[in-house]
C-alpha cells in the first residue's frame, strides 16, 4: 500500500484526535515480533491488520467493520504506522504493521497482482459473482451521430408556472438569497453535479468525516428529481388512472364519459415534487451534512482545484457527476420551429392535442403512453424495434398495449424538416420506407439519446479524457487518467439510471477515499421502464448469451397461466429466466407486467445471494399473486431434471411402495 501525501491525511485527521486516536489503536492491539516466511524472517513489534480490525470493533473504538477500515486509513495516511512486509501475497491473517513510533521501517505490502494492500480489502465487494463473470449486458451504443446533435443546457431552462408548487420547489433546490461559503483551505472531496450520483457522493462523504463542497450550476436533484423520474412517475400515476376508468365497463363497472383535467394533473405532479424536494434540499446539505454547498459552473483550472464563482476550492479528490441533457438531432427547421425535451414538457400547463415523439426509448415510450392516455393523440417516429436494448418479445407486448391506447407509429428512414410551429401547428417532413411522409402535431417531443454534459468543465486542464458521445472516460473502478478524478453516473455510462448513478457514487467513494478497488463491472444494476406493461430486466440478454458463447436454457410463465393475472384482466406479459446449461444458475431474466419493476428484485436477490432457480421454486409465494410466475419458472426447471431415467426409477420405487 503506498502511502498518501502527509497534506491529504492531515486534513482527515490531526491534532489531538490523531493522538488520542492512535493511542487506543496502541492499547488495543497485541504489538511482539513475528515470524514469516521460509526460512523465517522476523519482524519486530508487529500487530496483525484483521486483528486489529475485529478488537477495534470488539471495545467500541468502531462502530463496524468498515469504519474501523476508515480509521485505518486516517492513521496509515497520517503515517501512524506503516507495512513491513514486502513481497506478500494478501492474505489478512498475516499482513503486519508496526507503529511509526517503534522504530524501524517497512516496504508496501502488494497483493497477488502487484497492487497495493489497502485496509480496504477489508471491505467485501458490492456483489461479486463466484465465478467471476460479469452478468451485466451489452446495451446497444449509443447513436454515432450524438456527437453532432445539439444539446439542452439545463441551467439555461427555467422552472413554470411559478405557482406556490414551484415557489416551494426551488426555495429547496436552488434558493433565491444562497451565499456560497468561502471554500475550505482543502477539501477531501469536490463534487461536481448535484443529480442523484453528486448527491449521494457528497453525503457518503461527509458521512464519513470528510470535508466536502458540492457544486452545482442549476436545480439540486438533478434531472430525477427536477425532470425526470419524480414527475413522470406522477403523469404516469394519473394517465393510468384514466385507463383505468375507461376500461372499467370490462370489470362490470360503468363510469359514463371520462374527461380529463390536464392542468390538475399537472398542479399535481408540481404539488408532489415539491413535497419530496426537502430530501434534495441545499439547506439540508449544507446544515445538516456540514456540506459546503455552491451554485455556479465549476471548471477545473488545474489537476487540483476547480474554479466557481470566481474562487478556488482545492482538493485531494473530485467526482464529476454532471449528467447528461436531451441531445437535440439537426432536423432542418427543428430549431426554429420550437420543441419541448424533458427538461421543458413538465412545464405544460395546457394539454396538446396532437404530440409527436421523436424517439422510441424509455423517455418517448413512457411518455407517448401517457400523454394519449390523458388525452391528446401521440405519434410514435423510431428508427428499428421500440424500446431498443430490450428483448424483441417484451418490446412488441409494450407496442401493441400502446396501440390499443391509441398511440401510433411511424417507423422513420430519415427527417427531412419541420415546417411550421412558433404558435401555429407543425408539420415534421419525413422518409419512411422509401415514401415521402407528413406527421402533423401541435407539440414535438425531441427524446432521441441523452448526451453526456461535459462542455464548460475545463477537463482539459485538469488531465480527464472524454468524448460528446461517450463522456467522461474511467477505468473499471471510475477513475479517470487524472487518479485524483472520479466520475460517476450518466457523464460516464451507458447505464443511464438513477439508481446505476447512486451504485457508483458509493463505488467511487470507497475507490477514491479509502483506497479501494471496487469495480464497477462488479455491481449487478436491474432496471424497469414504466410503461404499461412494465418491462423490468435484470442479468444477461438472450443475445448477450449467444454472442459470449454461453450455453443456456430458459424458463418462461405467460401470465395468461398465472391465477391473479388473468383474475386482474391483465394477463399479456411473461416472465422469461435463463440459466446456465446444465446448472440452475441464473443469467438474467426478463419480466413484463404491470409491476415488473417491483418483480425483478427477487431474482436480483437471487442472483447476488447465489440462489439458483431450483430454490426459488422452494420459496412460497402468496396465493394469487403475479409473482408466482417466478416460482412456477422454478417449478420448470425442477421439472426438466425429471429425465426418463429418473422417472423409471421413481415408478419402480412407487410400485414396491404399493
């Protein structure tokens, strides 16, 4: 383990904490010389790491392992005491420190592949499969072209109607009085983008005793909150509750004409996010997590420091988390005549008869969907299959569902123009097999990719590689070629969700402050699309499969054979698990229903656990629900161990018992 720079651990750690500190470690641990090594070297007034870990725990002086890992750090950085072991395979039993104080001196101990020890092999990795392959798929790349698209710039987007709603939302999210703090001599960690990855960044930090200051250049909360999953989740609440009311008579129940009140769905949606929005609060941040707390651009002028506001905040460690905005494809005339992206459609007070969506993932989906269910008809433009990185069945179950709501689609060669807009309808000119095409709206919704925010960050100066397309280059283990920069979340994958985003953050808190070596190919990330039906995935595609040349075979249930779902009226969706030939470990799986996204955490759970699917069958589910799927995907595959050798077996055993 190399040691750190004396400046970084004496911002940690210093005065009399570090003594008091130090001397309980001391009094702790059992310090005599030991032997290692053939023939036996000896090594004078050593403690054993792990044992000091497990007495650190065992009197108090830590609340767990892991902050007992944390204060190992302090004190090796702060150069308290030091390896003596040199070439040394890891193994805890026999890794030997001796206090600085003692005398003598030590080399780094290495693991087997040469790395660094770190107290923080301690800490296990977030799921780590036991053979080692990664279970995580190949999303389709993203578009060639993104590179050239326009894109959104989020803090140049205001927030409307400045209803009491909104008032509330930005009193939290972005305050009208806030005065930035004058900035630390040093920070542990700078962070830059408050989305769900800043966020979570800055509070791991500071939760373990870090200085830390948090910039961000528009709305704390980031698109999830500001417009993203918070208020779709709400539109889609309500234009289900539409569905369900218009198709009501199929249950026996008759509710006369159905109208909607687009503005109430709306002062709804505005009443919600602000009612979560104290979560994400700056005054939060700043008073109860001790967060230095700045609104402004942050640039890097330096590998070290950054610039906002006009002054520097210097640093050990940073994070860019800065997200990624609509990308905003050149159509000749789109421009000038005006569209919405989700930073802006949130902001609709009057609902928009006629809606055309560019674009056929998650975002054009979901909200296509919605917006036919509260009444204006929508229009699908996608280039291939909908819902593109899913699988192929999933994808047409969710297309035809759409359909029968109303939804249509047009699958695209080329945009020529759009003609019109500013007020007046608009008129989108395309090429669709072959064949000149004219798609009339009131609105267009631009939801062709997201591009990764990157421009304005100096990343130049500071040594970061990056692309438009891609973002931010990092390793496995989110570092970027500047070893004291980290990113995490959509700037740096292709794994663009909330969740994914708050995984790496508390992956890239162990890597950059604790010396870790969690890697990111390490994390098992389901995810789910909100349309209805859901599609929730989680593990390998049948294609990841095929092209990794792994033998498999697959369990599927079609809720037309699933009790509850045919009961609730609702029965077009599976769920399909694959597992490995010959073994019942479980690859991935795909589930389409209404509430798959809440489905997919008990094979998640299976996977991370080891869990095959022969126990799942074993596992007893309440009658009727949809999640009994699952285990009759278990019950199958119990089945088909039943070979004709077996059976003849179990026939000749049953007739003695007769």
């Amino acid at each position: 383990m190399s040691e750190p720079r004396k400046e970084e651990a004496a911002v940690e750690l210093s005065g009399d904490d570090l003594g008091e500190t130090a001397a309980q470690l001391k009094a702790l641990v059992e310090i005599k010389d030991r032997a290692y090594g053939f023939p036996a070297r000896n090594y004078e007034r050593c403690f054993v790491g792990s044992d000091a870990v497990v007495a650190m725990v065992a009197r108090g002086m830590a609340a767990d392992a892991a902050d007992a890992v944390r204060i190992g750090n302090l004190l090796l950085g702060a150069g308290v005491f030091r390896h003596v072991l040199g070439e040394h395979p890891f193994r805890n039993e026999a890794l030997f420190y001796r206090f600085a104080d003692d005398g003598g001196h030590g080399a780094t101990a290495r693991r087997p592949d040469g790395a660094a020890v770190s107290w923080s092999d301690f800490i296990a990795p977030p799921v780590a499969d036991d053979a080692g392959q990664n279970l995580q798929p190949a999303l389709p790349p993203r578009d060639a072209r993104l590179a050239s698209f326009a894109q959104d710039e989020l803090d140049a987007i205001g927030v409307a109607p400045l209803d009491e709603h909104n008032v509330t939302l930005l009193d939290h999210v972005h305050p009208r009085q806030w005065v930035d703090p004058l900035p630390k001599p040093r920070y542990n960690l700078v962070v830059i983008g408050a989305g769900a990855g800043g966020l979570v960044s800055a509070a791991g930090a500071a939760g373990v005793g870090a200085q830390v200051a948090l910039v961000e250049s528009h709305l704390l909360g980031g698109d999830c909150l500001n417009v993203g999953c918070v208020p779709s989740k709400a539109l889609l609440r309500c234009a289900h509750a539409a569905a369900a009311a218009r198709n009501a008579a199929a249950y026996g129940v008759k509710v006369g004409s159905v109208e909607v009140d687009f503005a109430a769905v709306m002062e709804r949606m505005r009443r919600l996010r602000a009612q979560i929005a104290p979560n994400d609060s700056a005054h939060r941040f700043a008073q109860t997590l001790g967060i230095d707390v700045f609104f402004g651009r942050a640039r890097f002028t330096g590998s070290d420091r950054i610039e906002v506001n006009g002054r520097t905040l210097n640093f050990a460690k940073a994070i860019i988390a800065t997200g990624a905005t609509a990308a905003i494809p050149p159509i000749p005339g789109l421009v000038e005549a005006g569209y919405l992206t989700n930073a802006t459609v949130f902001n609709l007070t009057q609902r928009p008869e006629r809606l055309a969506v560019i674009g056929a993932g998650p975002i054009g989906m979901e909200l296509a969907q919605a917006f036919q269910r509260l009444g204006s008809q929508a229009t699908v433009l996608c280039r291939g299959q909908v819902l593109g990185k899913e699988d192929a069945d999933a994808a047409r179950i969710v297309q035809a569902s759409m359909r029968r709501d109303g939804v249509t689609f047009c699958s695209v060669d080329e945009y020529l123009r759009v003609e019109g807009g500013n007020g007046r309808p608009v008129r989108l000119v395309l090429r669709c097999e072959g064949v000149e095409k004219t798609v009339e709206a009131d609105h267009i919704l631009v939801a062709a990719g997201r591009k990764p925010a990157v421009h304005g960050l100096g990343l130049e100066a500071a040594g970061v590689a990056f692309d438009e397309r891609s973002g931010v280059q990092v390793d496995d283990r989110l570092q970027t070629r500047n070893p004291a920069i980290y990113a995490v979340g959509d700037v740096a994958s292709s794994y663009q969700f909330t969740h994914m985003a708050d995984f790496m953050a508390r992956l890239a808190i162990r890597n950059a402050l604790f010396r870790g070596r969690d890697r990111v190919s390490q994390l098992l990330v389901p995810w789910a699309t909100f349309t209805d039906p859901e599609v929730a995935h989680v593990g390998l595609y049948e294609r990841d499969l095929v092209e990794r040349k792994i033998g498999y075979d697959t369990y599927s249930r079609h809720l037309a054979e699933v009790d509850r779902s045919i009961l609730e009226g609702e029965d077009e969706g599976f769920v399909k698990i694959h597992v490995q030939k010959g073994s019942d470990k479980i690859l991935g799986a795909t589930i389409v229903a209404p509430h798959a996204g809440d489905m997919i955490g008990e094979i998640a759970v299976a996977i991370s656990a080891g869990m095959g699917l022969s126990r799942l069958a074993s596992v007893i589910h309440p009658y009727p629900t949809v999640a009994e799927a699952i285990r009759q995907c278990g019950d199958a595959f119990n089945r088909g161990r039943l070979t004709p050798t077996v059976r003849k077996l179990f026939n000749r055993w049953m007739a003695l018992q007769r």
